[in-house]
C-alpha cells in the first residue's frame, strides 16, 4: 500500500477528505495519513510513529512560521508592547527549536512547502522581517540537506485566487488557514504533481548515523515541569490557553469551562508551567481532581500543543500518580468526551488503563463518552514505560517542581 502523508503545523486533519478526493480523481491508489500537528516535531525525528515500516510513501510537510507562536499570538490582542517584544523573543526560540528538528532528520525525503507570514489570522507586523528571516533559515536548512523537493508558495498561489482561498476566520476559530476550496486547491495541485514528488520507504529498526534522533532530542531538551495551585491570577490565562488547544483535552463544549473553576468543595485546581532549553512556554496545562472514596476524579486535564512529545505528559500523569498515593486513592478515573480533535488524549489513557478495546473507541461520533480507570499501584512503572527516552524522564521528574499540596 501506498501512503499520501501529509504534515502541518496547522491542522492537518482539514486536508485529509480533500486528498482523498484528488488522489480518487486522479485514479491514484493511495491512503491518506495525518500527522497530527502537535506530533510534528516527533514525527520528523521518528516517522516510524505514523508511517509503516517497508512502505512506500510521499510525504507533504507543510510549514507557517507563524503557527510556532500561535498561541502567544492570539493572546496579543490589546497588549503593550512590552508583550510584542516578548512575542518577537518567543519566535527566535521557537525558531532555533524548530531548525535543531529538521537538522536532525535522517529516514524521510519530502516535499516541502512554506506559506508566508502575515496571510492568516494574526497580525504577525510587529514583527518586522524576524517572519521572513525564519522562512529563509527554514529553507536553507531544507535545500542544505539535498534530498528534499522545496516547492516555492508562489508556484501554488495565483494572486487572484488567494481571496477565495484563505480564511481568517477559520485560522482563529479552528487553526486552518484554507477556506474548503483553498483546501482543495492545495491537494489538488500536489496530487496533480505526485509522479515527480520524491518517495521513501522507511526501513525497519532503521536508525539515524548523523544529525538527531528523536531520543536524542528528547534527552537534549532540559525540560522542568512546575506544578502549582490555580491562582485567580492564572486563571484567564488558562481559559484563554484551552480555547486555542484542540488536543491533550478529556472535554469538550462547555464541560471543561464549568471543570476548570473547581466549582466543588473538595476539588483542587492546579496548572502545568513548562521550560526547557529553548525558553518558557509558561502555563501550559491544568488539572482538576477530587478524592472521593478512595479514587481520584480527575475532572479536567489539558496540555497545549507546544509541549507534547516532550515527555511532560508523562511527567503529570507521574505527578497525579503520586497524588492519588499521598490521598489514598488506589484508582484514578479520567473522563472522555469524544471530540473533533481529542482522540491523541485517548492513546495514551488506553494504554495506561489497559484498554484493549480503544480502537473502537476512537471511530465513535463526537460526544461519545469513557471513564477511563488508572491502577495507581502499577501505573508509574506504566508511564516510565511509555517513555521514548527514561533517563531523560527520569531527569524531568528529578527537577519537577511541585508546590506544597492544598489541604481540604
């Protein structure tokens, strides 16, 4: 079988129908798979993570600078300037990050195409050339490695049909910068061209002899966790963080809104701040937790894209472990709700609750609901065992940073 993968930085999934669609049309017998944009960076160094090994594939990376600081820049809005240069600092750590990931791809050749900042919903003008500058690096790091096909923004893009391709709209409210002609406009002009995109097949156990592998970078990384009380100080940064968070979230619609407040007596609220060696991504995430009769009910969990497939849910679900022992609780029990772009959450909850059944789960209709049950007894040596990379693990939980717990 061979596979049309297709990544982004924004929300991949957008394009999967309209590929499907064009690759149909053209009599082209192919599978559609997504990376999904908060594993971009893992799929880069590992690619084994989505694509099959001994299989052919022609693999799409999409890019926009400006989705490396998306977050920070939709809470721009009516901010000083002293925020902008914060932003403008925030972009040149992303960027490093960002180019430290491409040096170190070893098993894919790809084809490669970078949509200018400024077109989507966020003003990116404060920004000056800093935008333009980190496409230029982003380019030359992917001609540098000469096995990539880079297709220039202009060869897609006629002027006169951008109009009725872009949406702003659509970019704030669901991270897709295409209207759903745009969409199709996109996969039809790659799938038209398909012959002459570069193919790989990666290899079994194959592994990298020069740049970094994904257990590397995980183990260069210097990630410290912090966990502390919701404040009411921390608590608009934390909704406005959930609105712009698609993934890494066990509830949708107005449930989580109602969960993060701790509207119970005995419920606590805590966030997740995030640093590592590129610079601080500040709160990051939030639990919400009750005891009750021996179980911990965990009413609310999030964690922003910017910091997934650096081991740190890990290091929460480790932490909520060693909460759940210091109360007493033997189970810890997580709700789902099935949403459009949570499905990522339920992988990791199946495995550590040994779901066997999750496949199933995940196909289910949006609002689909699961109670998924943690054994406290066993479950660290479970999530050490997820873990890409434990002695880089192990670190992170060594210097995490937990503020006294809260007394009820």
């Amino acid at each position: 079988m061979f596979h049309f993968v297709v990544a982004s930085t924004f929300y991949t999934a957008s394009l999967e129908k309209p590929l499907e669609r064009a690759l149909g049309d053209s009599g082209h017998a192919a599978s559609v798979l997504c990376v999904p944009y908060n594993q971009l960076q893992s799929f880069l160094l590992d690619p084994r993570s989505v694509v099959p090994e001994g299989t052919p594939c022609t693999v799409l990376l999409l890019l926009r600078v400006e989705d490396l600081i998306r977050l920070d820049l939709a809470a721009l809005a009516g901010k000083t300037d002293g925020a902008q240069s914060a932003c403008l600092c925030l972009l040149r750590e992303r960027e490093l990050q960002f180019l430290d990931v491409l040096s170190g791809i070893s098993q894919l050749q790809m084809t490669v195409m970078v949509m200018p900042a400024g077109l989507g919903a966020y003003d990116t003008g404060f920004l000056g050339n800093a935008p333009r500058v980190t496409e230029y690096k982003i380019a030359a790091e992917v001609r540098r490695q000469q096995k990539h096909l880079l297709v220039d923004w202009r060869e897609f893009a006629k002027a006169e049909k951008l109009s009725t391709w872009l949406s702003p709209t659509a970019d704030r409210l669901g991270h897709v910068p295409f209207t759903p002609a745009g969409l199709q406009a996109v996969a039809d002009f790659f799938v038209s061209r398909l012959d002459s995109l570069p193919t790989v097949t990666i290899e079994a156990n194959s592994s990298a002899k020069d740049g970094l592998t994904l257990e590397k970078f995980l183990g260069s990384l210097d990630v410290v966790v912090s966990i502390a009380p919701l404040t009411s100080q921390d608590e608009q940064t934390a909704r406005n963080l959930v609105r712009h968070t698609t993934h890494f979230i066990n509830l949708t619609g107005a449930g989580w809104d109602k969960a993060l407040t701790a509207g119970d007596t005995f419920a606590e609220s805590w966030v997740v701040r995030v640093s590592d060696r590129f610079g601080n991504y500040g709160i990051s995430g939030a639990v919400v937790f009750r005891i009750v009769a021996g179980k911990m009910l965990v009413d609310f969990f999030f964690l922003i894209c910017p910091v997934l497939g650096k081991q740190v849910e890990h290091a929460v679900f480790s932490w909520m472990a060693d909460v759940a022992e210091q109360h007493g609780a033997k189970v810890i029990e997580v709700p789902f709700v099935q949403g459009r772009d949570n499905k990522v959450l339920a992988g990791p909850l199946s495995r550590l609750s040994d779901e066997l059944n999750i496949g199933h789960f995940t196909d289910l209709p949006p609002g689909a609901e699961k109670k998924f049950l943690l054994n406290v007894l066993d479950m660290k040596e479970r999530i050490a065992g997820e873990t890409l990379n434990r002695e880089a693990f192990a670190t992170t939980i060594s210097k995490m940073k937990v503020s006294e717990l809260a007394t009820k």
